[in-house]
C-alpha cells in the first residue's frame, strides 16, 4: 500500500477514500505543520495532500525524491512551486470545479454586505446604539443598476459576473485571455484594467497569485478607483497591495473594501485592517460550505489517487509530467 501525508484534517469524504486505498499518515492539529514537521510528515509518503498554507517548494521535494504527487485541497497553488515539482515529475493537482460557485457566492455576499453596510449594523445593535429607526443611519451603496468590474474572468469571475447580472449590474471585466463569446453570453464587457478601474462602482478580484498578479492592485490602481467604489478580494491577499490599500480606505480614495483574503494571512488582531471601519475582513473562508468542503475533499483526494495508480487524475496543474 502507498503512504499519504494529508496535511489538516478534511472532511471525512476525502478521507475515506485514501484510507481505503493507502497508508493514511494525518496531522491532526488545528494549526499546520511548521516546515521541520511538514518535513517529519512527508518522510517516506508516495503522496501528500496538501493546503494552501503549506509551502511546498524544491527543497521539500528533493528530500522525498518518491514522491508522485501534491494533491492541493484548494484551486489555488501559488503554495506549490509548480516548476520545481515539474522539473522532478511531481504531479500538482487542485481543485477547481468543486468550489466555483460557492466562491462567487461568497464574494457576492462580501459584496452586498460591504456596500450596504450589515456587518456595521449588527455591531451597531450589539453595542446597545439602537435608539430609534433614523433617515441618516447607516446609509450605504446600491448594487442594483451599479456597474461591476470584474478583474480575472475566469471561472470565478464569471459566476460572480452572473450574479452581478441578477442584480441588473452593468458588468465590466478585464482578464489577459479574452473570451469575447462568454463575456457576450454574460452580458459583460471587457475593459483594460485602468478604464475598468475608473468606472466600475465595485472592483471584485479573481485572479490566481503569480508574479504577473502579485501587487496588481496598488497605491495607482487604488487611485484610479471612484472615491465611492468598494474593492472585495476573494482571490489571494498579495494581489493586492495591503499598505497602499490601508492608505486607499484611511484617506477616502476608496470607499471601501470587503476581504476575504489578506497580506500576510492570518492578518493579526492589531492590524489596521481590522480596526478600520470601511474594512471588512473575513478569515478565507470563501469555499467554506460544507458541500463544496465535501467535494473538495474528494477531488482531492481522487486525483491523489489516480496518479498513484498510473492514471490520469481529473485536475492536474502540469500534465507534461505524465506519460500517458
Ligand atoms: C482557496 O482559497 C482556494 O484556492 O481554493
């Protein structure tokens, strides 16, 4: 039987599956393994199913040359150093298609809940300030008839597109691969970043984290923003630039920002991020449904398994490393 390292404890339908086919070694607790007990972990394991908060690069991998695969429980894998695993014919899977949806919900709910101010209202009512129904209070944005702009128009960004369109929004997207046909299906337009910047009312991040992402949103961008506009991010906190943001939401270029990702993450209690009143912060819990959880945790486990057994697994980040 193979051995697998699974790296936190997931929802018992992807654990089921390994157990039934391999040596299951699982670390139990909350928080995850430091580098010397992810290293304690993998000693030996054909597979290991991995999080995004476990940093996979080419020195883990040279000390357990047969390993066959890092099977993330995540769509992202900016946590894997994906050339470094290719260059050693390690198989890298995610898992997309699991949790599409539930993530464009979620930015959705951001969305909503930052424009119209709910997380401030139940606070302002468990603070005991509730005296009476006020014309001023609390008053917030519209989503309807607003225009959305949405950056990567990806799978994500589409979903988030069409909930956008339920909301009669007019829709804005910018993406370096254009799909002229699905951005018409969707009633979206595409737009450069700057011109999408300036005119949408809210700006919602779908971009993976790569070296071409990484700070896409910074102090320049934040100021071609409408002094109105609210920004969510349910991709990954280094696409935006958390100083220049901070700066943004202090001195009112941007109106707002709704989070569901942040640099560094966790965030700690003492950021201004937290305390910021225009801030919204959430702890990276987009997919976090029990449903999609199940899923992912099946994929996961899934294409761990079909590399294991020769076979090619339903999502594989660098293909070229099978020989099928
Ligand atoms: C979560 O952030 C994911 O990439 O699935």
């Amino acid at each position: 039987m193979p051995t697998i390292a699974v790296t936190r404890v997931i929802p018992e339908a992807g654990l089921a599956l390994l157990r039934d086919a391999a040596e299951v070694r699982l670390w139990e607790d909350d928080l995850p393994p430091d580098a010397a007990a992810l290293a304690d972990l993998l000693r030996g394991c054909d597979g290991a199913l991995t999080l995004l908060t476990d940093a996979i690069d080419g020195d883990v991998l040279d000390r357990e040359p047969q390993l066959r695969v890092v099977s993330n429980f995540a769509v992202g894998y900016d946590n894997v150093d994906v050339p470094a695993a290719t260059a050693r014919g390690v198989a890298v899977c995610n898992t997309p298609d699991a949790l599409t949806e539930t993530t464009a919900d979620f930015a959705f709910a951001l969305l909503m809940a930052a424009a119209r101010r709910v997380v401030e209202g139940a606070d302002y009512v468990r603070a005991g300030k509730w005296q009476t129904w006020g014309p001023l209070l609390l008053r917030g944005h519209d989503l309807h008839h607003a225009t959305l702009g949405v950056v990567g128009f990806g799978r994500i960004g589409r979903e988030v597109a069409k909930r956008g369109r339920g909301f009669d929004m007019r829709v804005l997207a910018y993406d370096t691969h254009q799909d002229e046909a699905a951005a018409r299906e969707l009633g979206a337009e595409y737009r450069s970043l700057d011109d999408l910047l300036g005119a949408a009312d809210f700006v919602t991040l779908h971009v993976a984290l790569t070296d071409e992402t990484r700070h896409l949103i910074g102090g320049r961008e934040l100021g071609l923003m409408k002094p109105t506009a609210i920004l969510v991010n349910a991709a990954r906190g280094p696409v935006t630039d958390t100083d220049a943001l901070v700066a943004a939401l202090r001195d009112g270029t941007i109106a707002g920002a709704a989070l569901d990702v942040t640099d560094p993450e966790p965030l700690p209690a003492d950021h201004p991020l937290v305390s910021l009143p225009n801030a919204l912060v959430v702890p990276h819990i987009a997919s976090a449904t029990y449903a999609t959880r199940d899923k992912m945790a099946e994929t996961a486990a899934r294409n761990l398994l079909a590399v294991l057994r020769g076979e090619r697994p339903p999502f594989i980040v660098n293909p070229e490393v099978l020989n099928d």
